[in-house]
C-alpha cells in the first residue's frame, strides 16, 4: 500500500507537499490561534510537517495519516528531530474513511481531497471526527484566472477547466455545504516555485543515480518538459490556499 512510485521519487525532498511555505505554513498556524494541548487530525500528512512545526510552537497534540511509506518515515524522523515525538504520531495508511476514536479540535485535509471524492467529501469526512465547535482546514487548488483552453488547463495537470473554480466561487461552495470560512492562507508564486521547482534537482540527482531504472524514461521526460509547462501554465493559472471552515449554527428563534 503506497503512494504511485514517481512521487515518492520527485518530491523525496520535499518537507511540505503542496505550495504553502514553512512561514505560510507558521502563519496559518497563528492564524488559527492554536492552544496548547488541542488535538489536531491531519488526514494525507505528507512528512509531517504541519503537525510537527504546531506541535513545537503551539504544543498541539496530533495524529497523522498517509498513504506514502516514505513521508510517513520522514514524518516520524522530523518529530523527533524537533523533539515532539511523544506529542504527535504518524500512521502509514489510508486516509479515505479514516475517523479518530476521540473527537478533534481541528480536522484537516490539505491537498488530499480525493480521500473523500472531493471537497464535499472529504469535508464530510473531516467533519466525523470534529468537536462541536471545531475547525475544518482545507487545501484546495482554485483558478487564479481561467484557462483559455481545456489543453492550457491539463497542462496545469487538472483534468478540465471544471476540476476547479475561482477563488470567490470556491469560498462561496463552503458557504452552500453550510460551513463559514473563518481563515485562510493563499500560496504565492515563491510557494509554488519552491513546491514545483524544488522537484526538478531531485529528478536530475536521481537521475544522476539510478540510470538503470525501470522509471528513467518517465523522469526523464518530466524533467524535460516540466520547467518550460509549469512557467507558461501553472504559474500562470493555478492558485491553492488552505481554508479554515466552522459549521454554521442557525440562530434561535426569538
């Protein structure tokens, strides 16, 4: 049970899966105005990062869950080099479905929604394991601008113009599954280049490594051809941000 082999290989490096920077992801952090002691859930984990960065500065609590062997080991090591161990763990498994025994004070997917067949799902999912009053975090990509065509947008790797919306149309989503955005941190293009662009020298190192390799072929082309597409598409078009989400409660009848 694992994560598809190339990114394990492409983004080995990576401490932060997605566009958000370690002082995006500080910052969301403090946004959330974490006290110590609440239990974080943070379904598709990645190497930890999230929940071991709160746990040092905030003193959260923690569990986290991923599909990659790999991440989940560098998610293990990083809890001990920050010397948080005994507050946060990590699972190699599945996330889909994944509920916690004892309910959470924040409940997060970020860059993970297909655990739940998308954000209304995953939300859904989150929300199983949620304390009254809880927040749901979410990462999720948007359109900076649309893409002129339906080619321009799988080349910023959706699979159509529709796999995502705009900005102002995604927030308005949550609003319609009943939950307000109470915050949220936007990637900047520094993010993206250092998500994107930090792949290609662990490509060509790896290539550099391991010329024998059934994957050569796909690595190769990847780094080829992935620079030049994500300057002129993804840069260009995609945004991602994390949202954080808290059900609406209706107000009494007077």
């Amino acid at each position: 049970m694992d994560i598809p082999r190339i990114f394990n290989i492409t983004e080995s490096a990576h401490r932060i899966h997605n566009p958000i920077t370690p002082e995006k992801l500080a910052t969301l952090g403090r946004a959330l105005r974490l006290e110590p002691g609440a239990r974080v859930l943070d379904l598709g984990s990645g190497s930890g990062e999230m929940l071991c960065t709160w746990a040092r500065d905030h003193g959260i609590t923690g569990t986290g869950i991923d599909l990659s062997m790999l991440f989940t080991e560098h998610a293990r090591n990083r809890a001990e080099e920050l010397g948080v161990a005994d507050r946060v763990k990590f699972i190699h498994g599945d996330a889909a479905g994944y509920v916690a025994e004892e309910k959470v004070d924040v409940a997060a997917c970020v860059g993970a929604t297909w655990i739940g067949g998308g954000v209304a799902g995953t939300i859904a999912l989150l929300e199983r394991s949620l304390r009254a009053g809880g927040i749901i975090l979410i990462g999720e990509p948007y359109w900076r601008r649309l893409p002129p065509t339906e080619d321009a947008a799988k080349k910023c790797e959706a699979n159509s113009i529709s796999d995502f919306l705009l900005l102002p149309e995604l927030i308005a989503s949550f609003g319609r599954l009943g939950y307000d955005v109470v915050e949220m941190v936007l990637a900047d293009e520094d993010g993206w280049d250092r998500y994107e662009a930090a792949k290609w020298l662990t490509m060509r190192r790896w290539l550099d490594a391991n010329p024998e390799d059934e994957m050569v072929p796909q690595i190769r082309a990847e780094l080829t051809s992935g620079p030049e597409r994500y300057a002129a598409y993804t840069r260009e078009y995609l945004g991602w941000g994390v949202f954080a989400l808290m059900r609406r409660v209706e107000p009494r009848a007077q």
